[in-house]
C-alpha cells in the first residue's frame, strides 16, 4: 500500500512536468503565500509566468522562479499607505457602540472595494481590448490559470482564455458561499467579518442574516454594475461575476478545520491552511544569542506582518511601555520611530524570519494582528497568540483561536499599557493558552498529506486531466429560486391549498345540501 | 516532503496500534466490504470483536482476524429468502406507470424497513437490558465503535458505551441529509431510491422535493416511534434517533465523486469509495483457460453478488438464450436449475473471484445488479456495465453509470431475450462505454491517498485522538426551524413589515393632517 503511494506520488506528477502556468496572484500579505507555492511548483520542474503590477509593493519583477509580465493593476492606483489610513478609520468604528461599529466598518469595507472593483475592472478591460497582449498569452499556451480570487482580475482573465483553473483563495469579495463554493446556511456558517462564532444565538442569527442580505445586496448592486460594461463586450450574454467564479476547477481553500469552525464543503474544495510552514531552520547567530539570553523566561515575539507601521504612535508606546516591565525579552518587528518607552529587554528589527522564530524552543507568545499566515505559523508550531486585529478578517481569525482557548484578543483603537501588560502576562503565565495551542498544533500535523502536498497535487490534477468538471456541483446552474426549491415549494403549496379548497367546497355543497334537504324535511 | 508523508504513515500509525476495536457490522454485501476493511485494520495490529447473530447470513463466529460475540439481530427474525420475496413485489411495482410505480415501491420499502426497525429496536433492548452483557463490553475497554449505520445497532450501542464513533457507511435508513451528514438542497441532491440525477427539470425537483417530504414524514412517524421506548429508559430525555447519528465522529462513505453527482458534505466525512477493490490477482487454472479459449471475443461476466438467485426463471432463461448467441464466452455467478437455452459459451458457477476476473485482460463487460461493491470493482478495472437492477440504492447506482455514458440498463421487470441481446451487443460493440468507463477508472486512481489509506487513517486518528469533536458541526444542535432560520426571517419580516406600516401610517397622519388643512383652509 505504501509502495502505491510512494509510487503514485513520485510517477503521477511526472505526467505533467514541465507544463506552463499562468498566475494572476494578490498583491501584500496574499503574495508571501502564494510565492511559497509557486517556489514549490517551480522544483516540480513548472514554468510559471506570473503578472503583476510595474509599481507592485512584494511582487518582484526578476526572479529565478517565474517570468514576470507587467500589467495594470489595483497597484498602480493605489497604495500601500492606504491600508494605514483604513486602519484608523477602522479603530474609529471599532469606538462606538456594537451596532452602530458594525455599519461603520461595513461602510468602510464597502467604499473600499466599491473603489477597487472599478479599477480591477478597468484593468481587465485594458488587458481583454489589447489583441497583441492576448495573442501573446494565447500563443503561450498556458495549462492552467492559479489565481487568488480575492480580486477578480485571475478569475476574468482565465474564464476568457478558457484555461482550467486552481483558486489559491482566503477569501473573496464577491458572492462567498452559497452560489460559489457551497451551501452556507446562515444559521452556523458565519458571514465573513460579521465577528460571530459558529454558535449563535437568536439575536447572533439575526445579525448573521443581516451580514448576509448586506452581501447579496452589494453583490447585486456594487459589484456587478462595476464589470457589466466588460462583461457585456467580452463574454456571452448571461456571465456575470458569479459565474465567473462558480467555473473554477479546484479551490485551495487556505484554512483547516483545527481553526475554521466545521461548515459545508464540497468536493471540489480541498483545505490547505498552513501550507506555507515549515519546520525552523537555525537562527541567524545574533538572533540566536539574543534568544538564549532570555533564560527560562524566553521570548515575546510581535509582528503585524506586512501591516508593520499601521499602530498610531499612542498604541505603540503603550505596547513599548508594557513590554519593558515583563522579564521575558522582546523581538519586534518595526517601522517607524523608536518609542520612548522602549524597554532593555525588546529588540526592534524591520524583518524577522518569523517561521523560524515561532518554532524556537525559547518562543513563548506571538503578538499578532490575525493575519492568516501568521496565524498559521503560530498553530504549525503551537505558540499561544495575543491578538491585535486591524482589518479585514483579522478579527474573525483571532476569534477562532479564542473560543479554542488558544489566544487573548485586545482592540488596538485605545489600547492602553495597563491592558496590553494584563493580557500579555495572561498569556505567558496561563498555562491553558499554550496547552490548548499545542493541541491545536498537534491535530494540524495529524494529516494523512501535507497541506502542501495537498495544493501541489490538485494543482497537477487539473493540468493533467485537463480541469476537474466532474467535481462541479449541478447546483450552480440553477437559479436562485430554483436552488432553494421557492418555485417547488410555490407549486406544492398551491396543489395543497387548491386540494383543501375543493375539499371545503365538497363539504360545503353536501352540508349544504344535507342541511337544504334537512329544512325541507322538516 | 515525500519523507515526511512516509514517516506520518509509518510512525503515527503505531501509537495506536493494539487498539481494541468494537464492530457492529450489517450482514449481506454489507459485510463483504467491512470484512476488507476488517482484515487491514487486523494486518496493523488492532485487537477487533464483532457483534453477530448466531443465525448470520455471511458472518462467521470463527475468525483469525476477530473475536465473535453472539447477540439478538435482524438476522434472527428474517432470512434471505425475504429478499427474493421483495425483489419479486419490486418488480411487480415496476410494471405500472412511473407515478404509481414510485409510490408502489416506495410503501414496499417503507413496510420493510417498518419491521426492520422494530426488531432492531428489540435487539438493541436485549442488549441493553442485560447488565452482564454491557459489564462485559464495558470491562473490555473499547478505543473505538466501527459499524455500519444502515441499521441502528452500532450506533445505538456505541452511543449508550460513550465510545468514540466511526461509521463505514453506504446510505441510512433515517434521516439521510441536512440533520445526520451535511445539507442536501433538495434542487440538486436526488433524495436516495428516487432514480433522479443532479440535473433536474422543475416536475423532477418537485418529484424530489415529494420524496424528501416523503423521508421527513416517515422519519417521524415510522423510525421515530421504533425506538421511541428504548430512547425513554436508556438515554438522557431529548435524545433520539438523528442526534446519535450525528454523534459519529467521523463517516467514511463508500462513494466516490467519480461517480456519485458532485454534492455539498462535511469535514468529517471523507469518501472512501472502492476501498475494497485491489489488482486482479491470477485466476485458478480452469478459469484462466476458460478465460483464454475466448481468443479475441473475450469474455462477459455476470454477478448479482448476494442476490445470486433472485431473477425468476422466466427471465434467467431469456439471459441464458441472449448469452448463447454471442461471440464472447460467459462467466455467470449461478445459483439454482439451470436454464434449458443455455449456450456452450456460458460456465455456471456458484462462486466466482469477481474483482480478479474483472481485472481480467480478457473481460469486455459487467452484467449487474449494480450494487456497490460490484459497481466499484467495475470502476476499478474501467469494465463497461450492463445493469440488471433489482432493489435499494441500484436503481440508483446504475443511474448514475448510464449518465457517464459507461452503462446500460434493462428493466428485470419483464426481460426478453431479444431486449438483453440488443442491450449486451450495444455494450460490447459501441466503444464509448469501454472508453468512458476507463476514463472514470483513471480519474478514480487519480487520488493521493488511496481509498483504504483513508479509511484506516482516520479511524486510527479517531483511536489515537479520541474522536473528532472538532470537526462535528454546530449546525446540529440547532432545532429544525433555527437551522432553516425561519424563526430569523419571520423576525425580520416582521420588523421590516411593523416599519412600512408604521410609515404608511405617519404619511397618512401626515396627509391627512395636510389634506384637512387644505380643506379647512379652503
């Protein structure tokens, strides 16, 4: 049996070495991840074109891995400040009331992707209308289309060469759930940034429907207006962005279900959460002798990722200050000012190889906004989190890790020293936080392949057999009122009520006639 | 990578070897399958104990690979020969029109399983109601509860034990769906027994949605009521039947998306379909001679598995006729007078090595019944089927065939030799069959874990991590109108109409007021 295996894994590929693969990635914290799987892909023996923006923030344009095609993009109208402003604006929401917070965030959220889709979708109008750039993709070739639908631009452009197609996806913002990946029942699958859990009460559920009617509202007139022009030019009549969407292959879904609460799936979904982790690799010396020095108290480690300058100064010197009074040492990842209040004890460094540090033996806590690679990495080697959210699905994830024990969560918009020191100290002196982590770690690794494994094979699935059409669900051509069966219901409803009201009718006319006769008899 | 998937599968098997292994099987072609899986989970070293009925069709009491506990089952109070009795009424329902036909078989099916729960029930009473027997099963310190959930034995028991649960499962008598696996919108997810595909027209999902209403009604008017008493004195009050179901840690369904129409699931249920089927091994040497005086014509092989003598003869001598106008010699699994038409090309034999002659280079097609095992050894080796359904799920099954073009299927109802002659000839003569049915059998070796890898993997995961609570949805515990959110919309509804009613009200105060200014003022 293991022989088989061995055998299925080191021949089937083979099959398809060397094919060619056209990759639409997302820029930011999107692009470390999915760098890591081209970086896989490409020791497989693949060749990879990858396009990107000519003024793109991660994504470089030489690289030993990949040929780069420079296109427009989101990048070249936007940029990464814009992140910093959003996140103020965000901690700002986060001060009101619950209710009110909500619709200030979604607003915001709204506005943002309102802006982005009409330059996403600008963009693929300048790539579909310029025949010399088509024709030199479509000479290429290409096998397979890998994109991150977070943004549409992979998703267009792959329905339009009609290449098959892998999504390496977190999220996406168009139409998540039901007519996409699948069945959503509202009533445990929480919405995307609705910051709720699995378990919901009544009120919970209510606010749960009510993120999801939001959803389908702006689905229906937000995000579609933006590409109507497009589609109506380039694709045949009846595509919309859904459908889009709903013809991709496989999903790589970057979750795993030690963290996602349990929720429909379907075949054609496959979950690779922590793909991207490894086992550490040595320190560099410096790093390592700061580690050892830390004796049996250990590390603190903080990063907020590719957010790395998105705290206000205030918040930062609170952290600063808090950090200075625990006897564990600090190694921070840091943009900007050095705070005043900054303790002997803390290392600033603008890069840190986070992976590497996160499985070191001294590491004791990770201070973290909730980013999914962090997150990841911080499960793969089971260090409990303190949370430090700022946008997008942020909050969702560190909730996860929270209602499993597994990290303290704080809000950054007024963050003093004494709170952050209380929850940090909670952290490193509680310890249920590491154990519940570490059984988290340990149920990650206890995988029959590898989320890595995972991708790359169901990556190669599609080149060799060409897509995956038999996994597509049926469900996806109806519409809307068919899939929840309303105009099923309608007619049983209708055959019902027609059969009790010739049944009443009947009643009536032999009562009726009955009571007649009865009179007359009388 | 590819040694660190050879250590998880040499090393994490072995920290739960030795487990000791409580299994409830269901008796028929159902445990030709277990019994595979059995014989593996034997070869790693787990200790296995079998609960049977002493008058068991196909279960030894004596065994190398496990220890045999007699109990009361379903065995005890009916035999096989009740099968023949109900094929003979299935296909008597077969002959009326399609409406009636539906109806006819489902009452058929219906009074079965009626009498089938309440004996199940007695038995699982016998059990439970003798304290040396339970002491006993206590005492042995079960790891684990395999059974198949077709009937409610295991399921009961290993609730009642608290024993971690892993169902080797094909369908279920009760409450297949949205409340035991995962949701099964009615527009695309044929209900089983309802011979309808996932692609259905408006009249088809109407038949469908009958047909869930059908299960829902039966589920709480027949199946519920059965245990209703056993449920009163031996569990905590609000158990019943679906909640233990939905206690099973994780569920191996012997499917495979190959064949089975693509539909949602969960992540505790993994599809282990064709576990059972391996490489043909060599025939013994009269067979493989027979097999080789078939030269270029090849050979056809016919087996309805458990139900081998359940064709009436009428119908058995229009197959023999049909068979002995053929080319191709014929291996058929027979048992009873043989047929006066049969031809010199045709071997009757009361037994045969099914998966090797199917893996045999000289076979050209499978005539069937189109029950599981069967269908997936067909799958496996990529041989054509001709199917000859008879009960259950093959109606079903050979549907699902036929709309991948690797099948045909001919009504037992009424067979003609001329009928089974065209459809035989189409079979072995028209090439798409052959060609799609490899293709189906190459995507079902396309998989990075074999289908038996996965199967003993995570019944060893639920051994080693006692259970898998975390991949259990919360979904379940909702009542049925919050897991629809009914109660949410009606709320919402309500708000949204107390809202309009409230606005039309102040424009009519308003207007009003204003009019009657207007008329004062006049």
């Amino acid at each position: 049996m293991l022989l088989i295996r061995l055998c299925i894994l080191l021949l089937v590929p083979t099959l398809c070495r060397g094919s060619r693969i056209l990759v639409v990635p997302v820029d930011g914290s999107h692009w470390v991840n999915m760098e890591v799987m081209l970086r896989e892909l490409h020791s497989r023996g693949h060749n990879i074109t990858v396009l990107r923006s000519a003024k793109s923030w991660y994504i470089p344009s030489n690289s030993s891995i990949y040929t780069s095609i420079n296109v427009h993009m989101l990048e070249d109208e936007s940029n990464r400040d814009s992140f910093i402003t959003l996140i103020n604006d965000v901690m700002e929401c986060r001060r009101s009331l619950t209710f009110t917070r909500t619709f200030c965030q979604q607003h915001l959220l709204t506005s943002l992707m309102w802006n982005a889709h009409h330059i996403i979708a600008r963009s693929i109008s300048l790539m579909l209308d310029d025949p010399v750039f088509i024709k030199k993709l479509q000479d290429a070739r290409f096998d397979l289309m890998l994109t991150d639908p977070a943004l549409n631009m992979g998703v267009f452009l792959g329905s339009y060469l009609k290449l098959p197609m892998v999504f390496n996806v977190r999220w996406i913002n168009t139409g998540e759930g039901h007519f996409t990946i699948a069945p959503s029942p509202v009533s445990y699958v929480p919405v995307t940034t609705s910051e709720l859990a699995d378990q919901m009460g009544f009120m919970e559920r209510t606010k749960n429907m009510l993120h999801y009617l939001h959803s389908v509202v702006e689905q229906h007139f937000l995000v579609s207006p933006a590409y109507s022009d497009l589609l109506q030019r380039h694709f045949p009549p009846g595509t919309d962005v859904l459908s889009l969407q709903r013809a991709a292959d496989i999903w790589l879904v970057r979750t795993d279900f030690v963290f996602e609460f349990p929720r429909p799936t379907m075949p054609n979904v496959f979950y690779i959460g922590g793909f991207q982790c490894k086992k550490a690799k040595p320190l560099p010396a410096e790093l390592e002798a700061f580690m050892e020095s830390s004796g049996d108290h250990g590390v603190v480690v903080m990063s907020l990722g590719t957010l790395i300058s998105a705290l206000p100064p205030e918040v930062t010197e609170a952290i600063a200050a808090a950090f200075a009074q625990i006897p564990q040492k600090v190694v921070w990842k840091f943009l900007g000012e050095r705070p005043a209040s900054l303790g002997n004890n803390t290392l600033l460094v603008n890069w840190l190889p986070q992976n590497d540090l996160l499985g070191h033996p001294k590491t004791r806590a990770f201070v973290a906004h909730g980013g999914t690679n962090g997150v990841y990495e911080a499960i793969y080697h089971g260090v409990p989190v303190l949370g430090l959210p700022l946008l997008f699905d942020q909050f969702d994830n560190l909730l996860r890790l929270k209602m499993r024990g597994a990290a303290r969560v704080v809000e950054a918009k007024s963050l003093t020293k004494e709170e952050f020191l209380e929850a940090l100290k909670d952290i490193l002196e509680t310890p249920s936080y590491r154990k519940n982590m570490q059984h988290l770690s340990h149920l990650h690794h206890d995988q029959p392949v590898s989320p890595m494994d995972t991708a790359i094979f169901w990556i190669e699935y599609v080149i060799r057999n060409k897509g995956a059409a038999h996994l597509r669900s049926a469900g996806f051509n109806l519409p809307w009122y068919s899939y929840f069966n309303l105009d099923v219901a309608v007619f049983i409803m209708g055959l019902v009520g027609a059969f009790f009201w010739i049944l009443v009718l009947v009643c009536r006319i032999l009562c009726c006639g009955g009571f007649r006769r009865k009179i007359k008899a009388e």
